[in-house]
C-alpha cells in the first residue's frame, strides 16, 4: 500500500491555498493520507499538536470550506476505488472518485448517480456527500441526503463507523457513547419544540445546505441514521467521509429539449407552476442579462439571435423518460402549453443530440462568458439561494435592484427554476477596500432580501466560510444551539475545518479574500474551478493546470511585496513542477469553463527560459530534419543490438551533464528504428498522405511481424482501390510538434516554411486533403496552418485530415472484415479528441471485434513526444490507473492512434499497443 506523502514546500502550500472559492488560506503543511488509518493517525497529531485539520479533495467548493491555514489534507489522489453493487442499483465509491467517473462506470447499466452537479467532471464524492450537492434535476428528491444507503465514517476521536453494518448503531453507542446519548437528546429536544420542526419543514422543502442538516434529527430515529445524515452537508467539520454507497438512479435514454422565450421575467415565473405540472426533469431560468450574454456566444440560436432583449427571460425546459414515445408524448404537450402562454418565441422540443448540446452550451456558457471576460485582477463570484417558486419573480427583481444599486454590471441571473434555486454572478476586486465595503454593503442587503422572501442562503454551495455568520440568523437562537451542540458532540476538540458551516464572527465572511493579480494573458482568465484538475496527466505527480496558474500568481504577488527568498524558491521549484512534468497536451482544455490552454503558457515559458544553444541545435535539426530522424532511428537500433545497461548508462551520464529536460532516458523497452519515407506517385489521387516521422524514429510494435502503420495504411489504400501520393522531399517534412511543444520557436518557424508550402504544392493548391497517420501530427499541422494564416499566411486552402477518420470516411466501405477478434481495448490520445477522432476510432475498433473497451480511467498517457522518455515518471503517474484497469480486462489486441502514445502504453500496461489501422489492415488481408 502507498504510504502517506508531507510537504511544506511552499509550491505544494500555496499551490492548495487556491481553489473555486474567493477565499485564500496559505496550509502549513499538505498531507496526502493513502488510507483510513492515516486519517486516524492525522487527527491523533492535529490534537497533540493543537492544530486543526481541513480535508480537500476535487477543490471544486464554493463557499471556502477547502482552504485552512492549518494541516490540509489532500483525499484526491489515494481513495478513488469504485464498485458497482447489484448491477448498477447501488455503487460504492471513495471520497476521491469524480461523479463523472461514477457515472462513466454506471452507464452500461442504464444508472447513475442523483446527485447531478455542474461541476461532475471534477467534483468528487466526499465533497458531493460533504456539500449535500444536487444539480440541475435532481431537485430536493434525489441528492445526497435521499439518495445516500451508507457510510464509512471516521470521527475526530479516531473511532471508525460502517454504517452499513447491522450492529452499526450498538457499535456506536458502545464507541462513542456520549454521542450516542447526545443525539438522543438533541433528538427529542428538536421533535419536542413545534416551531422548530415547523422551521425545519419550511427550509428543507427547498434545496438547503445553510448550516448543519438539522432535518436528520426529525426524519430518523437511531443514533447511527441521525449521525449518517449529519455528515450530509457538514463540509468535513464532523468527520472524515472514507467511502459511501448510494442508491442510483435511471440515466434515461431519450430526451427533448426546448428553450421557450418569454417577454418578460414576470411571464417566465407566471408559466411556471403549469410548466412544473408537466413533469419535466429540468426547467432553466435565463433573465435579459443572461439572454443576452447567450447573442455573444458562438452557439447560439436563431431565436435568440434576433431577438431584441428587453427585459426578456427564458426557460430551458428538458423532458426525460425510458421511453422514447413517452418523451415525444411529455414534449408535445409541453409545447402545445407554451403556446398557450405568453411566449415570444419557442424552439420545438428537439431530440437531436447535436441541437440538445447546443441548446445546454447556452445555459452552462453563461458562466463561461462572463467569468472569461471579467477584468483581469478581479475575482468571479458565483453565489445562490433558493427561495419559494412563488417568490421568485419578486427576489429576482429585487436582486436585480441590489445588482443596479451597488454597480454590479457584469452580473447575470440564472438557475433551477423549479427549484426555486437562482444562481447568480458577480466580479469583484478584492484588492480595494472600496470594493469590499461595496461587497460587504451588497451581501448584508442580499442577505434580508432572501431571508425576507422565506428563502435559505446557500441551496447548493454549502455554507462555508462566506455564510457561516449568518447561520443563526436564517434558523434563529434554538436551531443555531443544537447545531453548536451538533459540533461539541462530534468534534469536542474542535480540530475540524473551524470557521466553516457555524463562526460567531459577524465579518467572517469578509476575512482571507483571495486577490487575482495579474499575470499571464494566457491564464488571467482562470477561476480556479479545478475543472481542469481530472483530464492532467501531472496531477498526481506535481501540479495540476489550476495549480500551475495559482503559482504564477502566488510568484507576481512574492515579487510584488519583495519577498525574494520565497520568490526564489517557488522559481526554482517551478522548473520541474510547473514546466518540465507538464504534457502540453490540451486536455485541460476540454473541461476549462473558460477556455484556456495552460499548455500554451508552459510552451511559452520554455522559450524563455531556452539557452542559445540549444535553440540552435534545433534549428540546425529543422535545416536537417531528413538526417535527423535517419541518424536516430540508426542510434535506436544500435542501442537495441547492445545489452540494454550500456545505452542507458550512457543516456544517465548525459543527463547529468545537460540535464533530465534535454536528454532522454534510454530503457530495453525502447523499440530500434524504424523504417525511412519515401516519395510514391499516384495517377490521379484521391489525397496526399504524408506518413509522420516518427514511424521513421522508432520501429512498429513487434518489428519483427509488424509493419507498422505507414505500410499498414497504404495496403488498405490498395486494397480499397482508393490512390494516395506521398509528397516528394518527405524525408524533411513534420508537423513542427516536437520544436513547439518545446518551445523552439526558430527551428518551428523553419519547419513551417518548408512544410506548408510544399504541402500546398503536393494538394494541388488545396485540391486534395491531406492524411497523417499520428492523431498528435494531424493536430500539430492543423496548428501549423492555423498560425500560419494568422500570421498573413496563404494556407485557408490547405485539409488536414487524420488516418483515422479518412479510413472511416473512404476505405472501410471496401474493405471486408475475414473474421473478427473477440475483444480490443482502445486508447485515445489527446489529440485525438481535440481532433474530434473518438468516434471513428471506436467505429472501427467495432469492425473488427466484437467487444471493444475503453477504459473509464481512460487519460492522456503523458507520453507527450518524448516527453515520457525524458520524465518517465510522467507517464508511470498518469498512467497508474488506467493501466490497473487495463491488466485486469482480457483483450485480444490493445491498440490507439499515435505510436508515441502506443509506446507509452505498451511501457505502462506491459500489453503491445499498435495503431488501429495496423489492426484494420490485419483483419482485411483476406477479404478484400
């Protein structure tokens, strides 16, 4: 078992005292406990040590219940396992797991999780369980607190409780017996005050994560189920949450959508109630100032396209059902109602994927828009509470009237309207104490405003740090003293997460506010969600993308105040943390709310930091391309002829002398060389194909029976009767990947004037597309051509097309398959789902086995080029899951898209990964 790892290093420090939140706390010390008796033993040394302890997992809270100056605990690396009980009616997961990754393993039964967060690709179940998180359709019915079978609890005193034992409650009375009868007292003195089950009644009928989940002392009846829902919503201030198992829910496969426009607020609230009587599973509500943020964004609809907002709302309505007759049935009537209502203007309700994600992107792009626009330095605040339906439209106004009064005007409204729950979205500059009396001045009036409606202060986000003050207000003096109690009889020390949930501070709220300076314009856009944090392939090994933007910002302020002793240490540091271990692959990308490639800054700050002379040895090499590859690929295969000690204690050497970021570590798992490229002519072709050069680098898997993907490809040309010609000079042409992930821009800017215009010459200007057989080269000359034009380049003309997608699209009709495997496990690559490549790849994994599997762990390898031979321990961390799950599934032929990405693996997994069209070509021979 892995033990538990400690750092003060203040990269580590500082790079968790950011996370969703605008709350900014520096930890002394950061553990990463690998099991429950390390939490134990944490909570045995916070007590001697008179310190106190906050846990941290997906860092995707809101509220500022993540953050502590004290001990943190990180629980995102180590408890991730998840296990599916009764096919897919229960799963038990760990506190580190995503909701994502849940549902990703609940799919293939028809299940998934209630609780259905915004923030699933990152948020976790301790923090889902922690928060009582629900979402978009899982109401009040099935989130957590509903939804919830059992937990493995470990309480501050060390004690460990599985809850879902039968003896559960006899062993906490015999453990813990003054909890035991303190939750009985508490119990009884709640059930026997009428005005305090009158209250609870009141604000649990709406979604409420306002203070403690004092409606378990009405709804259950045992110590232990009391204790069980206590922990529900109470943000790591009672105990450690180490695995949970849930009632699952259907994922239904068929829905409709609709986004119906009305001429007002007013009217969006009116239709309402008869919309809700319809039984949709969603119901979104826009107002004018979300509207029109939507006329901004690049998915927009014609409807809202050309509507002139004035004082406009929509609502976004989805139905839901097993049954695709059912849904057209809900839908139908749906939209016969709202065009009895008062609406401007209603979109059909739709069951076209394609139009259902673009009528979504416009609701979830809201936030998008504004955060990613908001002035650099100031911070995104994205707040909510939730407040009768039959209130909404007055606290919409009204909060529109703070907004106006206090000069918020990059605000907008939106949220789950069936709910009664409004989101609602703010930037602030938390550097000008006129800025936070203003914000100071605004929460006080929002603050009666909800109260007065009968609403709660926080429906979603958990209390946290930003309305512990508050608490006592919303539930009064007798509620808020249970809770204080609650607290005493869990965590009598008081070492958990203090100042979260309750705090007698009246401006607690207003404390440790985090300040955005101004750094780089690739990042400033950053909210530090974490989204991002899942998809990095460094995430277990140094930092995440979040982590490497926040020690930028953590560096600017350091020199900002002269601190140069801590400036110094986070620069040193950086090198190999920030820069040397991060894959530039994009992937975080893909989840960023806002948009941002942290790979573009990396790729920047090693050009800075590029020595003159290694700038010119890669430009050199870019003059020499041709010579370049033939000289490695003869180097690989010398290598492979000598006992593999020798290369590779030749490889150490030379690292040690010009560093681990420059030469690569050679190992016996390396192939020899591959095999040159070379010019072919073709009467009339049907596309270019331009083989990479890294099949000339490195031979194919089994080189001895493998010919590798370049032969692979044209013999299914051939046998496809389909004509490609394979440029002259190829030996010098590359996508310019290895110089711009590096940062060479010179060699790159040599390479890219070589490349595209003879690219442009072998297309026929462009006639023709042309195919590369590396998913990560058809990416690298898509980015070559996109710069190229942007630079005033004449290359709009130039198709880049990858192996992959031209085999779906022109070969694969005329190919017949002899006889199918019965099981292939697939790896995409990075690049392969920027490409939008996933879907062929599967395709044609599905024309030549039966059973194709790609695994739920499934990630970028971080093999990156040669970046997984420079840092192997890279590759070794991203892959650790991925490869588990792969060695315990029987598959016939693994196989992916991209030989460094199938070198990576076949290291990771010990199992031999080759291109899907090496496979394809395989599985033809005979019949075509």
């Amino acid at each position: 078992m892995t033990a538990m790892t400690t750092s003060t290093r203040s990269i580590d420090r500082r790079a968790m005292a950011h996370d969703a939140s605008h709350y900014y706390l520096v930890p002394q010390v950061v553990h990463r406990p690998a099991s429950i008796t390390d939490i134990a033993d944490l909570f045995r040394s916070v007590r001697a040590g008179e310190q106190t302890l906050t846990f941290r997992s997906g860092g995707t809270s809101l509220s500022g219940q993540g953050v502590t100056d004290s001990v943190l605990a990180d629980t995102r690396s180590a408890f991730r396992q998840i296990t599916i009980l009764d096919d897919g009616a229960r799963v038990r997961a760990q506190p580190g797991a995503t909701v994502r990754q849940v549902n990703q393993r609940l799919a293939r039964f028809g299940r998934k999780l209630g609780p259905d967060p915004a923030s699933e690709v990152a948020c976790t179940i301790g923090g889902v369980v922690a928060n009582n998180s629900s979402g978009m359709a899982c109401g009040t019915h099935q989130n957590s607190y509903r939804t919830l079978e059992s937990l493995i609890v470990v309480l501050p005193s060390g004690t460990i409780i599985d809850t879902s034992r039968s003896d559960a409650d006899e062993f906490l009375r015999a453990h813990e017996p003054e909890l035991y009868t303190g939750l009985i007292r508490l119990r009884d003195r709640v059930r026997n005050n009428p005005d305090s089950v009158r209250r609870i009644a009141e604000l649990f009928a709406l979604k409420n994560t306002m203070g403690y989940g004092v409606n378990a002392l009405v709804d259950f009846d045992t110590p232990v189920d009391i204790l069980v829902h206590l922990m529900i919503g109470s943000e790591g201030t009672l105990g450690f949450i180490a695995e949970a198992t849930f009632r699952t829910v259907p994922a239904y496969p068929h829905a409709a959508t609709a986004l119906a426009l009305f001429p007002s607020l007013d009217a969006a609230t009116a239709a309402l109630p008869a919309i809700v009587a319809e039984g949709p599973a969603t119901i979104e509500l826009m107002d004018a100032v979300s509207l029109r943020v939507a006329q901004t964004l690049p998915q927009r609809t014609a409807g809202i396209d050309a509507l002139a907002v004035d004082g406009h709302a929509a609502l976004l309505i989805e139905h839901q059902s097993e049954s695709r007759d059912e849904v057209a049935d809900r839908a139908a009537q749906t939209a016969a109602l709202l065009r009895s209502l008062t609406v401007n203007a209603s979109h059909q309700f739709t069951t076209d994927a394609a139009v259902r994600q673009q009528l979504w992107s416009i609701r979830k792009g809201l936030y998008t828009t504004v955060a990613g626009s908001r002035p650099s330095g100031t911070t995104a605040l994205l707040e909510d509470v939730a407040v009768p339906v039959e209130g909404l439209l007055s606290t919409c106004a009204s909060l529109t009237g703070l907004f106006n009064r206090y000069q918020y005007e990059d605000r907008v409204i939106f949220g789950h309207a069936k709910d009664g729950n409004i989101h609602f979205m703010l930037n602030e500059r938390f550097d000008d104490p006129r800025s936070v009396d203003r914000y100071r001045a605004f929460t006080d009036d929002m603050v009666e405003l909800i109260l007065q409606n009968r609403g709660t202060l926080k429906a979603e986000h958990g209390t946290g740090r930003i309305m512990a003050s508050f608490v006592r207000r919303q539930y009064g003096d007798e509620l808020y003293a249970v809770m204080r109690e609650i607290k005493n009889l869990c965590d009598p020390d008081g070492v958990l997460n203090p100042g979260v949930v309750l705090s007698e501070d009246d401006d607690a709220y207003l404390r440790d506010l985090k300040v955005s300076p101004t750094v780089d314009a690739e990042v400033d856009r950053c909210v530090e969600c974490g989204y991002c944090e899942p998809a990095c392939p460094s995430k277990d090994l140094t930092l995440t993308p979040r982590g490497r933007i926040a020690i930028r910002r953590e560096m600017a302020a350091a020199d900002a105040r002269g601190d140069e002793a801590l400036l110094k240490e986070l620069r040193r540091d950086y090198v190999y943390d920030g820069v040397n271990t991060c894959a530039v692959d994009g992937m975080c990308q893909t989840a960023c709310p806002v948009g941002i490639n942290t790979g573009d800054l990396v790729r920047r700050l090693r050009a800075e930091t590029d020595s003159a002379i290694q700038d010119r040895a890669w430009s050199a090499a870019a003059q020499h391309w041709g010579g370049v590859t033939r000289a490695g690929a003869a180097a690989l295969s010398v290598a492979a002829a000598l006992p593999a000690a020798l290369p590779r204690a030749a490889t150490i050497a030379a690292r040690a002398v010009m560093g681990s970021d420059t030469v690569p570590l050679y190992d016996a798992e390396l192939p020899s060389g591959g095999i040159p490229r070379k010019a072919l002519a073709a009467e009339n072709p049907v596309a270019v194909y331009m083989p990479s050069c890294i099949g000339t680098m490195f031979a194919p898997q089994d080189a001895g029976s493998g010919i590798g993907v370049m032969d692979a490809f044209l013999r299914l040309c051939e046998r496809a009767n389909v004509a490609v010609r394979v440029p002259d000079g190829i030996g010098a042409l590359c996508c310019g990947t290895p110089w711009k992930s590096k940062g060479h821009t010179r060699g790159y800017d040599v390479m890219r004037e070589r490349v595209l215009p003879a690219l442009l010459a072998a297309s026929d200007d462009g006639v023709l597309p042309i195919v590369c057989d590396a998913a990560s080269c058809t990416e690298g000359l898509e980015t070559m051509r996109a710069q190229a034009i942007a630079a005033g380049g004449d290359y709009v003309r130039l198709r880049f097309v990858d192996s992959v997608q031209f085999a779906a699209e022109h070969l694969v009709d005329n190919l017949t398959v002899a006889e199918k495997m019965s099981s292939l496990t697939l790896h995409p690559t990075c690049s392969s789902t920027h490409l939008g490549l996933n879907d062929d790849l599967s395709a044609i994994g599905g024309m030549i086995a039966d059973d194709v599997a790609v695994p739920a762990s499934w990630g970028c390898c971080g093999f990156a080029g040669d970046r997984g031979m420079l840092h192997p321990e890279l590759t070794a961390s991203a892959t650790a899951l991925q490869a588990a799950e792969v060695r315990d599934r029987s598959a016939d032929a693994h196989a992916s898209l991209n030989r460094s990405c199938e070198m990576g693996m076949s290291r990771a997994t010990g199992k031999p990964y080759r291109h899907i069209l090496e496979l394809l070509e395989e599985a033809t021979r005979t019949g075509g």
